[in-house]
C-alpha cells in the first residue's frame, strides 16, 4: 500500500458510529496501542508489565458505552429513483411512479409533510466517576440527543440526562436514572495528569466502532498538546489506537487512575495511525465540578487581548527570553482596566502561577474563582512590576481574544528606510482614503516595500503606527527618532502598536541595516 504524502495529514474528528446509514457522523475518536508491541531495546524506568489483564478486569466494569438518538427530518423518505440511460424504456416509467410517491404527488401512499422524522443514533464511551451514577463523557458524544442509553460491561442499560456540558473543553456529565436494585456503582478516580511523564505507560478501554469493551495500551507520547480544539487545550498525545466510538472513554495511568478522556485522533483517513488526544485530567477536574455543581462552566476573566511574545517582542523590549503573554489591548470596562493593565505589559505570573507561553495565561484565568482578588507580575517598560486585580465572570459575548501576533501595518511619505516603509501624518484626505475614523490617532502606513520584513509580518497601506517603543506617536518625525533610539542602543528589532480597523496588536520588526 502506497502512503500518503505527509503534507495531506490534517487533524480530523472521527465520527461515532451511524445505524441509519452506516457512515460516520461527527465526533471525535480515542486511544491506544497494541499491547503486543513492546520494544525490549527500550530502557523505561517503569518496567511494562507482564499482563495489562489484571488492571483491565478491574477497571473494565466502570467504563460504558453510550448510544444516543435523535429525531431529524427525514424528507420524504422515498428510496430515490434509479438511473437509467438517456432514451431507456423504463426511464419514463419509473419516472412516473416516483413522481407519484415524493411529497405532493397523487399517489395514494402519499404523505407530504406529515410523514413522520427518522431517528439517528450514535454510539460512543464515556466512565463512571460516583458510584451514585454519574458518567463522565465527550460533549460531541451527547450534543443534540433526544435519549441517551447507557450500557456496562454486563449488558445492563440504563437511560442517562445531562447534568451539564461545555463545547470549549469537550466535556459533558451525565447523570444516570438507576433502579434500587443497582446498588452503588463501580467507578473510577481522576487522577493528576501534571505526574505522568513521557513515556509512561497507558491503558485505554472504550467503544470502538460499536464493538464495546475494547482494551488498548500505549505510551505517552507527549503532554501540553495544542490541536486548535479551543482556547483551553491542554491534551496528552499517546500512541494508542483511537478510533471511531472510542471518544468520552478513559486514558488511564497504570496505577488505574483516569488521566485523561480520550477525545481526537491525527489521521490522513478517519483511522488511527497512532497519533492519538486525550483531553488532560487536571484541564477536565474543574469543568467536570462546575457541570455537576451549577449545570455549566463559569470562567474567571481578565479582560485583555493577549498575543504571543516572539523572539523579536522579547529583543525589543528587554526581556531576557520569549515568555508570558504580551497585552495588545486592554477592555474597558473590564478587571485588567481598573487593576491599570496597559497595553505592552507582558504577563509573566498570574495569582503565583507561572505563565511560560501565551496560552497558558487563558487557562490559568480561566480557573481563578470568580471574584477573587490575585497578584499578577507585569513586565513593563524594563522592569517588573505587581498588580492586583479582581477577576470578572467570563461571558458569552465576551470571549477571550488570543492574536496571532503576526500580523500587523505600516506605510506612508516618508521614507522610514530601516522599517521598510513609507509613513505621513493623519490628515482628513488619508483618513477617507484607508477609511480612518477620525478618533483614531497615530501615523498612517501609506507604502510598504514588498521585500521588507514588515510585509513579511502582513503589514499593509493604511494601518495606523500607534507607539514605536512603547510609546506613542503622532508624526513620522517621532517615529524616526524612535527608530533612532532602538538603532543607538544596538537594538535589532523595534516594537510597533499597530492598528487596522478595531483591532491593536504588537509587532516587532527588525531592523533594516540603512
């Protein structure tokens, strides 16, 4: 069998298993290798057990499969028309007859819109986590089901409602509608993913393609894993076999705690290849409280716009190395506003808490109690700085804007040789041009040399200089004399506040030797 060439692998969702049509609806798949494929020439520190047999005959009863359905129109309903050769004998015959059978024809079986809608269902995994019945699974596992059955290992079933769900994490709790007789449950403990290393052995039991019962066993083939699933991934990477059926089912650790819930796989075809997700037990611990207390997520919010601090952003403003979250903007009203956030702060440490890369800082917000009132270290201006700030209650309408970074503006008439462009002053011509409100202020890129590294970083005619070194500008003199400055002090890139339309962010551009 002929490959495919690396650069067709995308991320994809598997799909749970369809009974209507014997496709793939959407969701997502799980994880786990075989347990035969065992490499003697590797040294681990844990050594692999003789036998996954005896941690599965123990965990197996707590995990379950769920089946869910859901009514959705159905359209007619008719088996649709045969396709003949052009002038066939039967083509006008058959024609007719279907004619006669679809929605608003005279046919006597007709039904029209009355006829009643086809249910859909899907299958999928998901573990039990209190022995008084609540399930733990994948939102898209449960999203938009009419009935939801649950299934153990004996063939028991029982009917399951949603205590609560999130999309941004995948997560859904499930409440099971149990009988005296049930007894208290078997069931399984969340344990801390932030132990267990690369490396380490896994264990995998979910739902395959409907097959139930399914045992995998892998390794950890990385952790902090960001697939662009949301604004909090945080998955364990494991070479155990996902597939299709397997999304909500336990990743477990080889002391049998739950270390993560087995989510996405990485494939070219739908199949596993051995590149699997499981969302991490420390992302899904809170989630999983705030669903089975309040029915959904509450999300602590700061209220910036944030982006990531690049080798170039670090340069120009001193830091000794890429780290934390650089702010771009500053939502006022919001918490960041009156704690006196301002933008090109850089966020290293927030409530004590580290914030090594841009999306850690969503996250660690995101789980502050709402309300309280947390420390944050600023980088500001050259030196470090502590602000107190009492965190808001993220909404709806207030999601958390993570940038790029990347992108960014400049040009205008006077020729700024070491940044690549041209730039004048705001004039009312200008702002009608490039369409620039007239509160705007700042310098106007009217030019930008195609060869430079500002149309490298997607800066363009008509975006707006707001600061040059963190400070702001209103002529292209100023911007000259800044630019000066970062060259004097042996600077190699300089950092621009830019504007296009609503939206701020930093840009650092190197400076062109002139």
């Amino acid at each position: 069998m002929i490959s495919e060439p690396i650069a067709t692998l995308k991320i994809r969702e598997s799909r749970p298993v369809s009974s209507v049509d014997g496709s793939f609806r959407r969701g997502l798949g799980v994880a786990a290798i075989a347990a035969s494929l065992v490499w003697s020439t590797v040294a681990v520190a844990r050594s692999a057990p003789d036998s996954f047999a005896d941690l599965a005959q123990k965990l197996t009863p707590a995990v379950v499969n769920i089946s869910t359905s859901q009514k959705v129109t159905g359209g007619s309903g008719q088996v649709p028309m045969p396709q003949f050769p052009p002038g066939s004998p039967f083509e006008e015959f058959f024609k007719d007859f279907f004619e006669r059978q679809r929605p608003g024809g005279n046919g006597e079986n007709n039904q029209g819109e009355n006829r009643p809608r086809r249910r859909v269902s899907s299958l999928g995994s998901g573990f039990v986590v209190d022995p008084s019945g609540i399930v733990i699974t994948n939102n898209h596992v449960i999203a938009e089901a009419d009935e939801i059955t649950v299934i153990f290992s004996d063939d028991k079933r029982r009917t399951a409602e949603v205590l609560g769900r999130d999309a941004k994490t995948d997560l859904a709790v499930l409440k099971l509608n149990l009988e005296p007789e049930d007894g208290e449950l078997p069931f399984v403990e969340l344990g801390d993913s932030d132990a267990s290393r690369v490396g380490d052995w896994v264990m995998a039991i979910g739902n395959p393609f409907g097959l139930g019962g399914s045992v995998t066993a892998g390794i950890i083939s990385a952790r902090s894993r960001n697939i662009n699933a949301g604004p909090y991934d945080d998955f364990i990477q494991t070479d155990a076999s996902i597939n299709r059926g397997n999304s909500g089912g336990p990743l477990f650790n080889m002391d049998g705690e739950v270390i993560g819930v087995n989510t996405a796989i990485f494939s070219p075809s739908g199949g596993s290849v051995g590149i699997g997700f499981a969302i991490a037990a420390n992302l899904a611990k809170p989630v999983i409280k705030q669903l089975r207390e309040f029915g959904k997520t509450r999300r602590g919010w700061l209220g910036v716009r944030i982006q990531p601090v690049t080798d170039e952003i670090a340069e120009s403003l001193a830091l000794d190395k890429p780290r934390g979250a650089l702010v771009a903007s500053v939502f006022d009203p919001g918490p960041a506003a009156v704690a006196g956030f301002e933008a090109g702060d850089v966020i290293l440490k927030f409530d004590g808490k580290d914030v090594p890369r841009v999306r850690a800082l969503p996250r660690i917000v995101a789980e502050t109690d709402i309300g309280k009132a947390v420390e944050v270290e600023v980088w500001r201006k050259g030196g470090l700085i502590t602000l107190s700030v009492k965190i808001g209650e993220l909404k709806e309408e207030e999601v958390a804007a993570l940038t790029s970074g990347e992108q960014g503006g400049s040009s205008s008439a006077t020729n700024v040789e070491a940044l690549g462009m041209k730039l004048s002053s705001l004039s009312n011509d200008l702002r009608e041009r490039f369409e620039i409100g007239g509160d705007v202020k700042g310098v106007v890129i009217t030019e930008v040399d195609d060869e430079s590294a500002a149309a490298e970083k997607g800066i363009r005619a008509g975006d707006i200089i707001v600061e040059v070194a963190q400070e702001e500008v209103s002529s292209p003199n100023q911007v000259l004399e800044k630019v000066k400055q970062a060259k004097d002090s042996n600077r190699k890139s300089v950092l621009l506040l830019v504007q296009r339309s609503d939206d701020l962010r930093f840009v650092a551009l190197r400076l062109e030797k002139t």
